[in-house]
C-alpha cells in the first residue's frame, strides 16, 4: 500500500469503529476535514468497504458484558447496580 494511502486507511477504521461503539458516529465530511480534503467521500466510504469486505465483516462477537454496558449506560444506572451486574458475569 503507498504510504500517501495510510490516512485513507486511518480514517476508514475510525469511520468503522465509530460507528460501532459511538451512538453519533461522525460524520464523513469531518473525516474528510482530518485529512485535509486529500480525499473525497467515495473514498472513504470505498475504503471502509475495502476493509469491511477484506474482514469479512466479521467485527466482534457480541457478548452479554457488551450489551449490558451499553444498557446500564442507557439506564443511567448508579454504582451498585454496575457493580451487581459485573459481580453476576464473573461468577
């Protein structure tokens, strides 16, 4: 890969893992922005197809500590409830 692609790349993983951790991923054009405007949007989205494909979209498991993370956020869950959740998936 020529090095003058690497932020390409850079961009697209933080494009893809955005948008599996965050609630508001963000958006292309201020991806594009970071790479000072070298790169357009196909681009972008085209790489982050490239990558996704070359993985077989096959990103992560899942898991019930994922989810309840994610829910006990949601809830605005207080310290103790976090704590019996955690204490529950380790035994």
């Amino acid at each position: 890969m020529k090095k003058s692609r690497l932020r390409l790349v850079g961009v697209a993983c933080i494009l893809i893992a955005s948008k599996y951790e965050e609630i508001y991923p963000p958006e292309i054009r201020d991806l594009i922005h970071l790479t000072e405007r070298a790169y357009l949007k196909h681009d972008v989205l085209e790489m982050e197809n490239d990558i996704l494909q070359t993985l077989n979209f096959d990103i992560t498991i899942p898991t019930a500590h994922t989810f309840l993370c994610r829910f006990l956020k949601a809830a605005h869950a207080d310290r103790f409830s976090h704590y019996l959740i955690r204490t529950c998936l380790i035994n």
